[in-house]
C-alpha cells in the first residue's frame, strides 16, 4: 500500500499526488528509514464496532496506526493499517504485524 509513505519519507504519496496534480514542485525525497505495514483486518457481521488496545499499540516507537472509521463489518473488511520503521524492513514488518495482531476490535452483533 502506498499508504507506507506516510512514515516511511518526507513527503507522501498523497502529497505527491496533490503536488503533480496542482503542477507544485516536487523536492527531493529523503527517507526516514526501512519501513512496512501491515493491514487491520476483521472478519465478522458486527455493528458500532470499537477498538481496544489501542493506547498500548500506540506506545510502540517509530510507528503510526491509522484506522479507517468504519463503523460496521460484514464479512472480511480491511479496517486500517499499522506502519513501522525500524533498522531493517525486516524488523518494520515484524513490528507492523505485532501491531496489528495486538489491536482487538468488539462490537454488538448485527
């Protein structure tokens, strides 16, 4: 996903695209580091769905969580993403799926 640029560089994917689009300069892009990530997957009928554990997955350094707001499932649904930066991609990787394993969603069944 394109959505690894938001840790893994300055600038990204999304601001580049603005910037192509609105034909603003594109600067050099420096790197902060190897990064990954890791989708937030549920698989389940549920409604008013809310995350728990999140403050702790959160305390994880070099990483950034990003849920999509959805507020029901039905079925397999990508609900966000967890992304890492680390000193190999390895380790990035390793990192964003603990993340992601470690979220717990609950909610009411529909």
């Amino acid at each position: 996903t394109g959505m690894v640029t938001l840790i893994s560089q300055e600038l990204s994917e999304f601001a580049l695209h603005v910037r192509a689009i609105l034909g603003l300069p594109i600067p050099v892009i420096r790197q902060a580091g190897p990064s990954a990530s890791c989708a937030v997957l549920i698989d389940a009928d549920t409604a008013n769905l809310r995350w728990h554990n999140v403050a702790d997955v959160l305390r994880t350094p070099d990483t950034a969580l990003r849920l999509f707001g959805k507020p029901e499932v039905r079925g397999h649904r990508r609900m966000g993403v967890t992304l890492a930066r680390s000193a190999t991609i390895d380790a990035a990787r390793a990192t964003a799926r603990d993340m992601a394993a470690a979220l717990v969603a609950g909610a009411e069944k529909l």
